[in-house]
C-alpha cells in the first residue's frame, strides 16, 4: 500500500458535477467529494488543492512524520490511557532513545539505528535485562506508530541474545542486609540521607511496589492514598494506582502502620514519602528513585543473587516483606498484603522459605515429647476423644509474633 495520497478526477454518468476520489493509505477505504464544477480543468485544480490540503494534515505520509509530532501523539492519544507506573516507564525508554539518537524523522527509528542504539547502552555499563526493556517499550511505541498509519512496518529488532527469555531473579533480604543497605545511604544522598532512609524502612516494612511508594499519599483522593477512617489503618487505592488496574481497599500491617502513625497529624498531607531532586522541591519519577535504590544496594555490597551478582533493589525489599510475612499468615492473607492476581505468584514465597527456618519453627512452638512420639499423638494432647472431635489444631497454632520493624 502506498503511503501517498492521490486525488484523482472521475466523471460519473449520473452526476452534473465531477468527483475527486483518493484512497485514504491508514483505512485503506475510498474517499470522494464533488468538484462542484463540470469543467475538467477546474476540477483537477480542485484536486491538487484537496491533495497539497491532505498531504499536509493527518495522512502526512509515514515517510515525513517528524519524532516531536509522534511522540506528542503517542503521549496524548496513547500513554494517558496507561497507569502511572506503565506511563512513567514507557516515557522513560522513550528519552533513552532520544537521548542517544535524538531523531528527527519517526522513520529514522530503524533496524540500523536500534542496533546503533544498543551499543550506545552497553558502552553505559547497563545489563543485557535493562537494554532488552528499553527495545521492548521502543518497539510497543513503533507497533502503535504503525497501527495508526504513522509508520510503514515495525523495524527488525535483534534482543540481547543474553537477556531472551531470561528474567534476573533478585531474593530476600535478612534484617543484617537491610542494615547495611541503611548504613550505606549517606554515601549515596549526603544531603537528604534521613528521607531516603525512611524511605528504605517504608519498602522494608510495607511490600509496596516502587511506583506505588512514589504515589502514597496522605490526601483521601490519591491515587494511592493511606486511609485513617477504618477500624484499623489500610490502602484506599484507584484502579489507575496499581498494577492490577482494579479499585481496591487493601490491607496494611501493624508494623507499617505503626511506622506510619509517627508522623503527626499536622504533617500528614501530600506524598508519604518526599523524595525530591538534590535542589529543589520537584519529586524524583519512579524510575530515578528505582535508580538511587540500586546504587544504595551496590553500595552497600549487599548481593541477592550470587549467580548475577545482582545487589538488592527496591524489589528485593518487596520480595523481603513477602519471605517474612509467609513464616506469619496463611496464603490468603499473603496474598491480599502482596496484592497478587495469581495466587501462584503468592506461593512461591511459601516455596522459597529455608528449611531450616522452618524447621526451627516446628520445633520452638511444638518440641516433640517422649510421651507424643510413643502415643503417636503428633498434637501433643492425651486425650484421644478430644483429638477426633472437631479435627482442632488450636494445640498447634503458634502464638503471633510480636511486631517489630526488622523481624
């Protein structure tokens, strides 16, 4: 299919007046108006007036689209459908390219300047993982250029051959590694050491997503908001807050909450946490704070996955909170603080607990007795009526743990 428009002149046997005709190149449908004329020579001046008109609007072909006029497009008619956290991220990718290429034509964003693109990144020192999901967010942009006429065809793109299909799995943190990740803090953010700190504590104690820590706000109509008008404090989020996209009242633990509950009422309005540029008072956007995260977590030489040598990330402290609340509740409750949409996902950190922990456990709350091992009775209560009854395993249900930030 052509990307230029044609206005040609038809004489219809019906007709008195002549008709221009093209084919518009996005729908691929016929277009027509009278010339308002049945003189042939005006109707063709007509006709290159209708096309100079064409060209020049919204069917420019895909060959002339300028990269300011896709992208203010892309942000307008596409992104501000997106989530916070999915806007954010695609915006982010999208400077990367800028920042590299800085095209001016949105057909210059080819198979030869992507691949240009990439070593760009890799000369940056970035991992394989991080150079596949900026071509990924690239090529979701051009997939949309082209769906509505903006663009041709989506350019070959040749992923890191390390990165395909190959996600970098991080790990939980004990209370030792969190120490030291907060020890580091100051030589990473000298100037604003103590917010970024709280900050840390508030991923540790909360399980939050980084894009969600960035929205937590103190004001009822927040994206994300804390809400204080329960029986007990929880989540009061908007579909467009979290991953899941759905409305939802969640949850809180009494560690966070407690944690929360230190900021006087009188400071309790805005963002939760207040993590802004080095001068200034505009906030830092998810990804850079996602960025201070990991430099703290280099620093602080705390590894999560010795086979990567990848050191902990604002997710790890995530997936912390998930390890140490799976030793506490069942699956269900877990699964409503972590916020799942598949309690597969919740199971794995049942699956990830150590042995040992575990182990530790069992034998704290239910030693074994000489008297139970030769009864057989595992629940330690003698009375065999008792233990058919009603299938209780009251005798057996560890007390809670008491709450404490680092436990």
């Amino acid at each position: 299919m052509s990307d230029e428009i044609r206005v040609t002149v038809r004489q219809y046997a019906d007709r008195e007046n002549l008709i221009l005709m093209y084919t518009d190149p996005v729908s691929n449908k016929r277009k027509t108006k009278s010339a308002d004329t049945a003189n042939e020579k005006d109707a063709w001046k007509a006709a290159a007036k209708w096309e100079e008109e064409l060209r020049a609007g919204p069917h420019c072909p895909p060959s002339k689209v300028m990269w300011a006029d896709f992208r203010k497009r892309y942000e307008e008619e596409h992104l501000a459908s997106l989530s916070p956290a999915g806007r954010s991220s695609a915006l982010f990718h999208l400077r990367q390219l800028e920042k590299h290429l800085d095209p001016d034509r949105l057909c210059k964003v080819n198979a030869s300047a992507l691949s240009i693109f990439q070593k760009k990144l890799r000369a940056t020192g970035i991992k394989e993982t991080s150079i596949a999901s900026s071509l990924r967010a690239i090529k979701a942009a051009l997939s949309w250029a082209v769906s509505v006429g903006m663009l041709a065809v989506v350019p070959k793109i040749v992923m890191p051959k390390g990165a395909k299909g190959r996600k970098m799995k991080g790990g939980a943190l004990v209370a030792e590694q969190f120490d030291r990740m907060t020890a580091a803090v100051p030589k990473v953010r000298p100037k604003d050491s103590a917010e970024w700190v709280r900050y840390l504590t508030g991923l540790w104690l909360s399980g939050l997503r980084l894009t969600e820590s960035c929205l937590l706000s103190w004001d009822a109509d927040a994206l994300f908001a804390v809400d204080l008008s329960g029986r007990r404090p929880r989540f009061r989020i908007k579909g467009a807050g979290q991953k899941s996209g759905q409305d939802e009242i969640a949850p809180m633990t009494p560690d966070f909450a407690e944690f929360l509950l230190q900021t006087p009422e009188s400071q309790r309005r805005g963002r939760v946490f207040r993590l802004n540029q080095n001068a200034g008072t505009a906030p830092l956007d998810p990804h850079h704070v996602g960025q201070i995260v990991d430099a703290i977590g280099k620093k602080s030489g705390v590894i999560v996955n010795p086979v990567d040598g990848k050191f902990a990330s604002a997710h790890d402290l995530r997936r912390s909170f998930g390890t140490r609340w799976a030793k506490r509740v069942m699956p269900a409750i877990l699964r409503r603080l972590m916020r799942h949409a598949n309690v597969q996902t919740t199971m794995q950190y049942y699956v990830d607990l150590d042995v040992d922990e575990i182990a530790d456990d069992l034998w704290t709350h239910h030693p074994a007795t000489a008297e139970t091992v030769a009864d057989g009775n595992i629940f330690g209560n003698t009375d065999p009526e008792s233990a058919e009854g009603d299938g209780s395993v009251d005798a057996v249900t560890p007390s809670p743990a008491k709450v404490s930030y680092r436990k």
